[in-house]
C-alpha cells in the first residue's frame, strides 16, 4: 500500500475555503430568511448574538435556517430523539472529498448530476446529499437501516422536488451488510461517504452525549435532551467506530471494481492504525487521509480505492471527462 497514508497534511483548525460557514454566523440574514430562529438567538457574554448550543430546538432552528438560505431547502425537520448534525462539519466533508475526486482528475472537479455518490447512513436529516446536489450536482443514493430514518428523509425530498430528482434512498434490510443489497454491480458510484457510529455501547452514547452538553451549557447535565441522543445507528453500534469501519473496508473489496473512491469519516486518531491495518489486509491500492478541522475538534477522511491507473484512467474518461 503506498506511504501516503503517513504524510498527513498539518491538521486545520478551519473550515474548507468553499465552505459557506467559515464566518460568523449573520443571524439578522438566517432570521430573515427563517423568522423562527429568532425566538432563541440572544446576545452571548462576549456581545455578539448566538443561540444556546446545548438547546436541541435552537440547534434545529439554526440548522432549518443555514439549509434554506445557504441551499435552498424550503422544508426541513427531523423527528424527536434523531441527530441534529452540525451543518458546517458536514459541509467540510462534501468539500473536502470534491478536492479529491478533482485531485484525481487533474485538480478539476468533476460536477453534475453524472456524479454519483452513496451516503451509507443517510440518516433522518438527509443533508450530505442535501450539500452534494446544492454545491456539485451530483446525484445520491442513501442508504439507511431505520424505517423512520428512511421516512424522514424522504419527506425532506418529496417536499424540496429539486432534490427528489437526484436523490434516490434505498432501504438497507440486513444491518450487517454495508454495500450488498444497495449497491448495484453494474451501478458505477464514484465515491462513497459516511459518518459512522462513534460509540461502542449505548452507555457510552449516552455519556459522551451528556459530557458534550456539559461542555456547551458550561454546567453539569445529567440527562440528555432530545434531538442530541441520537438513535442506536447513529451514535453507536457493536465495537464502535473501529470495528464498524473494519467491516466496512472488508465488504467494500466486493464492489472494487463499483466505486472509484471509498471514503468515511473517523472521529477518533487512535482508530487510524487498526484501520490502516484493514485497508493493506483488503489489499487497497491507494489510501488517502484528510484532516478536518472545526474550531477545536479535529477528525480526518480515509479514503482508499482499488483501482489501479489504467482503471482509474479509464473510469475517469468514461465517466468524468465524456461529460
């Protein structure tokens, strides 16, 4: 497997250039656009206006508000108890793995609808093809275990038509499987993403979930609120992160000749050793790894393919450069 797994970039504390959220927020433009975030944006000690991070409702206001004026989503909701997912990460991730289909293709970007990108874990809130569609173009297919996550997500694209024609869900039958009853063999996908379950247990969901909101309200919480906790697939699954990418990797060499670059997130620095291990054991080809960065939290991308040149080569032109 090449080194270049090793020579990580120096680890950014910023958001992605293209990233619409790298300032801070113009709550008078968000309010404007959403009159409801109004109700929960107050001056902070420091005099600048915000809303309260540990509140789920205010979070879900600000997330409505940033989807309809920076994407042009006229609905958007998510159900009680579901992840409320913070734009800007999620933003920086669609950016960052633009930069590297683009890094493949002679640092041109490879746009529209063509472009076809698989969400594992789409969730209820539905906004990396949100993002995807808005910013490139390209077309989704996401996959999801949870009927009422399906649900969810679906109500999002039936009620915002433009994404209804670029974003098809799929509904993932056996949990165990990742790739094998979503992705088609003669389906060519150029990339996939995801942002996997952090957690091993969920007693440790729910303790990372309370130690963040402590953090946020600068005091004690001891129970969680609603909209942080999360489902059993969105926060943890048997073996955490670890394992859950582990098999990931493992199943992905199935479909190596589907998919030009498998891509997830990892939250955790130390799971990047076991992880590498599983990418030289699935004889990946090539390994990349990208560092992201938002305020103080740092994660990284890992993205591998099996490809070898000439393929890559030949996916590139009937695919990227015939369009």
């Amino acid at each position: 497997m090449p080194e270049n797994r090793k020579n990580q970039s120096a680890e950014k504390t910023v958001l992605h250039p293209r990233n619409k959220h790298r300032e801070r927020y113009d709550f008078k433009q968000l309010i404007s656009t959403c009159p409801g975030l109004g109700n929960y944006v107050k001056i902070n000690a420091f005099g600048n206006e915000s809303i309260d991070f540990a509140n789920p409702k205010a979070v879900k206001w600000l997330n409505t508000a940033l989807l309809k004026y920076y994407y042009s989503i006229e609905y958007w909701d998510i159900p009680s108890g579901y992840l409320c997912p913070p734009i800007p990460g999620r933003v920086d991730y669609v950016h960052y793995i633009a930069d590297l289909l683009g890094s493949s293709n002679d640092g041109k970007i490879p746009t529209g609808p063509k472009i076809k990108c698989m969400d594992i874990g789409v969730g209820a809130s539905c906004v990396f093809p949100i993002v995807g569609n808005k910013e490139y173009g390209w077309s989704f297919i996401g996959s999801e275990t949870d009927p009422a996550a399906l649900e969810s997500a679906n109500k999002i694209l039936n009620n915002n038509l433009f994404l209804k024609r670029s974003i098809e869900l799929r509904f993932q039958e056996n949990p165990m499987d990742i790739f094998h009853g979503i992705m088609e063999r003669n389906e060519p996908v150029d990339l996939t993403i995801c942002n996997p379950p952090f957690h091993a247990s969920a007693e440790e969901a729910r303790e990372g979930n309370l130690r963040k909101l402590s953090s946020l309200s600068h005091k004690k919480v001891t129970s969680p609120a609603l909209n942080f906790g999360g489902q059993t697939t969105e926060l943890w699954c048997e073996g955490g992160e670890e394992r859950f990418v582990r098999s990931m990797i493992r199943q992905s060499k199935q479909f190596a000749s589907n998919c030009f670059w498998f891509t997830t997130q990892i939250s955790k620095q130390s799971h990047l050793k076991s992880v590498y291990e599983a990418l030289e054991n699935a004889d990946a080809f090539e390994v990349k790894t990208i560092q992201m960065g938002q305020g103080t939290k740092i994660s990284r991308i890992v993205a591998w393919t099996f490809l070898k040149p000439a393929q890559q080569q030949k996916w590139i032109d009937n695919r990227w450069k015939a369009y």
